[in-house]
C-alpha cells in the first residue's frame, strides 16, 4: 500500500475519529482553545452521514491504525473542509497534507469551484500549513455567508485569531 494511505471512512472506522479529534486538540494552548472544548467533537451522526455520503476521508498509518481524518461538506459551488486531524503521535509524516490533497481532488472531480476553511492565523499547523497547500487568507469582504457565520460560532465560543482561508480548485 502505497504512503501514505488516505482512503473514504467505512462504518468500522468511525469509532476510532473521536480519540483522533480529542488528541490533536489537545496540541492547542488553552488561550487558544479554552478548556471547555478541549473535549468537544465531531457527533456521530455527523460522521455518520459524511460517510454515507462519501465526504470523509481517513488516513492510514504504516501499522495499518487510523491516524487521521478529514471531514469536508458543500454549499454552491464551493467545499469546505470542516474539520481535519491527524493524531499527533503520526505528526509531521505527510498525512494531514494528503488528506487536504484528497479533499481538494474530491472537489475538484465534482466540478467546484474552491475549497475554504476557518483555522487559526498564527498557530504554524494552521494557516501557515495550509499556505503551504495554495490557501490563501480571505479578507472580510471576501467571505461568503458560510465561512461568516462559521466565524461567527467560532467566536461566540470563544476562539480568537481565526481566519478564513481559501483554496481555487
């Protein structure tokens, strides 16, 4: 099997998303990410029906666990990726990068026009990442009512340096 591995989640796999999603969060400092969402994930039925509907990704490590995944949704002619991890114990192998790299060619085939996110601006396995992957950082003007209103939850719960970041397919 080639490496890394990134593959559409199967029912099987679901179970082992939030341990990954709990993991990773915990890399953030708490000024960024309170402790009261330290624990907070994805729900189930929201992993559930992105797996039915082919719009969640995993990776794979090279002992064959799940490593990783990222979950991606539409509106318009525009993919967002709502959520991605990689647990930090496979950091820095290439996973969360061919998982962005799945997302991006999910969209693309379906004739989308962008792939956007909201992410940290100064955390380096944030925007400066997904800078690295061709995202580039919108301004206010620029957003479209999703990524707003995605803003605007962020921030009523209390995340602060958040940005949205788009992705021309």
């Amino acid at each position: 099997m080639p490496f890394p591995d990134i593959r559409l989640a199967t029912t099987a796999d679901l179970p082992t998303l939030p341990a990954i999603e709990r993991a990773a969060a915990g890399l953030f400092p708490a000024d960024d990410l309170p402790p009261a969402l330290r624990g907070r994930v994805t729900p189930l039925e929201d992993l559930q029906r992105a797996q039915r509907e082919s719009r969640l990704w995993v990776a794979i490590a090279s002992d064959g666990s799940v490593a990783g995944f990222a979950l991606a949704s539409t509106s318009g002619q525009r993919a967002y990726l709502d959520e991605m991890d990689v647990h930090p114990a496979h950091a820095r192998r290439g996973l969360g990068r061919a998982l962005v790299s799945a997302v991006a060619d999910w969209a693309r085939a379906q004739g989308l026009q962008s792939l956007a996110l909201t992410t940290f601006r100064h955390l380096p396995w944030n925007a400066p990442f997904y800078e690295r992957l061709g995202f580039r950082p919108l301004e206010e003007a620029g957003l479209c009512p999703e990524l707003a209103a995605a803003l605007a939850r962020e921030a009523a719960l209390g995340l602060r340096q958040r940005i949205a970041m788009r992705l021309p397919l």
